[in-house]
C-alpha cells in the first residue's frame, strides 16, 4: 500500500502563530504502525524531516524544505488504578487541554492547573509544560518514544527523562533523535488542590468557588483567557520566552531599583523572574508594526494581527531580548521552537 504524502502542503492552519508557509512534502500518522512505515520511506533518506504536533510552540520562519510529519496519534486508556491512583496512557497525538477536561471529569487530580495550555500531550514533556505552581513532571510517569537511529520502541521513567524548568532530556541529549509516541501519567483521586499561585485564589473567591479539580481548571482557563489572546483570533504562541533564573544576589540589587519586581522563589540561591513583567518594564507592551506585536495584555506573549512573517516576529524577538539585558543585565531566551 502507498503512503499518502502530499507535496507543497499549506502550514498556516497547522500553527497557531498562523504564519503562512509550506512544507515540501507532508504526511500525517495516526497510528504507531503508520509512524514505523513512513520512518522506513525512502524518502526520509533524502530529506530533512520535522513532527509536527499541536503547532503551539513553533515559530515558522520559512518554508519547510523536507518533510513535515504530522502527529495524530490519539487514544486515552486506563491502564491501572487502585484506591489512591490511577493510570492513564495517553497518544502523543491527543490535544493537552481536551486532556485535562477529560480528567477533571473522571475526577482525576494533576493536571487541573495546566488546564487551557495549547498543543499535543506529546509536547508535555519535551517542554516540561507547567503553569500557576504545576509542571507536567509532577503527573508524568514515562514517555514512550521510537528512537530514529535503531527504529526501535523505547521507555523512560520519570526520573530518568531529566526533567528541569521548561526542559528535558526530549529538548537535550534526545533532540531530533526521537518521536513521542505515549505518555503515561499517574493521576491522583484525592483532589491536590495546589492554589499557592494568587491568581487561583483570588479567582476561586470571585467564582465563590471552593478548591477542587474542576474550580480550579475553571479558574485557570478564566484567568487564561483574559491575558492570553485566542490563536483563532490573533496568532501567538502563548509564552514566547522562558522565565529567566537569576541569583538572589542579582534580584536584590535590582529590587533597590524597582521594589515592584515580579519574582518567585527557585531555590536557596536563585529565584525566577517574570519575563513578561521585564518585557513590560523595558516597554514592549502593546508594540504594534505592521502585522506584528506584543499583545497589549500580556507582554510575554508576540502576535501576528493578520499577515506578518516568521522573520518579522523573529527580529522583533531579537529587539526585545537586547533591550531587556539592556535595562536589567538579565538575558530572555525563547520559549517557542523557530523552525
């Protein structure tokens, strides 16, 4: 049977910065079976190739000069559960936020405060996604992978994907070595309930809510929505860079300055800044050139408002990141892939 791989295939529905472009060629997996077939194809060979999840944290910047592959790998199973835990085995393909309702409905504690977060359950653990005091190493129990060297299924526990803040062994040692095909994550039927971010707390009072799983995805995706624009309305990523670590040492000298710093505890020694806050103070919120910006609501977050190009919000990236280690002597880097 022939793999059906299409040439010159449109992106600009694919990524949800909605940035015009093409791949080369462009073929699409829904089944680990289909993943092994086209891994096998003569074709990648010759040609570079990039998986393609939910389209959430990319930036493309040209045409796409190989092959796109396209996850779709779906599928939510209960694999285990006892009194206090259940096990659930997700395909790589499956969107994270329609996950996370799935859960939050069965009454499964984890996930909740990562809830409205764009993309593919496969991203998970590649970036490490986390949100209001929650990371996805706090439910991930493995990831499945085939590695593109042996074509061979793998597994990684928890402890052994290297996990850190917005990272993992997916975005180091295995970069471009491996495609996600499961993740395995154990969930809790006691509810966590982790508000220690004020953001939830505050909005469970204005919803005179109590904590619990489904108060707090709702507070999550209602705090979401007004500082984050719709990528079906106004292209974006969400958070273009990473939240910056810095000494205890460094915030202090900069907090003589400017009191009002956003901060939060890291470790002993170091604490994490507000990116957004940084990009705010050196005056980037609410930029507009052209088609191109910074949203006027949250400053972490670059917009396409209709036709601007990768380049441009690269470039624009590139200003923002000189004037913030300007003012602060704090270096940002991107949180989004540039493809």
């Amino acid at each position: 049977m022939s793999i059906p791989i299409v040439k010159n295939y449109p992106l600009d529905k694919l990524n949800t910065f909605n940035i015009s472009a093409n791949a080369k060629f462009f073929y699409e997996f829904k089944t680990l079976e289909s993943l092994k077939e086209i891994l096998n194809h003569k074709l990648l060979k010759t040609e570079k190739s990039f998986v393609l999840g939910g389209g959430s944290n990319i930036l493309i910047s040209n045409d796409f000069d190989g092959v796109v592959l396209k996850n779709s790998i779906r599928g939510i199973h209960i694999i285990k559960d006892n009194t206090h835990h259940t096990e659930v085995e997700v395909g790589s393909g499956e969107n994270w936020h329609e996950f996370v309702l799935w859960c939050v409905k069965k009454n499964l504690s984890g996930v909740e405060n990562l809830a409205l977060i764009p993309g593919s359950v496969g991203a998970s653990p590649i970036q490490n996604i986390g949100a209001y005091g929650c990371e996805a190493k706090d439910t991930i129990k493995k990831v499945q992978f085939i590695d593109l060297k042996s074509k061979t299924i793998k597994e990684l526990t928890n402890s052994e994907c290297d996990f850190s803040y917005r990272s993992s062994i997916f975005k180091k040692d295995l970069k471009e070595k491996c495609i996600i095909t499961k993740v395995t994550f154990l969930l809790n039927k006691t509810p966590i309930n982790n508000t220690s971010y004020g953001a939830i707390t505050s909005e469970l009072a204005a919803l005179k809510s109590q904590a619990s799983p489904q108060s707090i995805c709702n507070a999550v995706i209602n705090i979401r929505s007004r500082k984050l624009p719709d990528p079906q309305k106004i292209g974006n990523s969400g958070s273009f860079f990473k939240n910056p670590i810095i000494s205890n040492k460094k915030l202090k000298k900069i907090r003589a300055e400017h009191p009002e710093i956003v901060n939060y505890k890291y470790s002993k020694t170091h604490s994490k800044i507000a990116a957004g806050w940084l990009i705010e103070m050196a005056g980037w919120k609410g930029y507009r050139k052209d088609d191109f910006g910074v949203y006027d609501k949250q400053a972490l977050v670059l917009v396409n408002y209709g036709n601007a190009s990768g380049n441009e919000i690269i470039e624009l990236s590139k200003k923002i990141q000189y004037s913030v280690n300007e003012k602060f002597d704090i270096k940002i880097y991107p949180e989004v892939n540039i493809i």
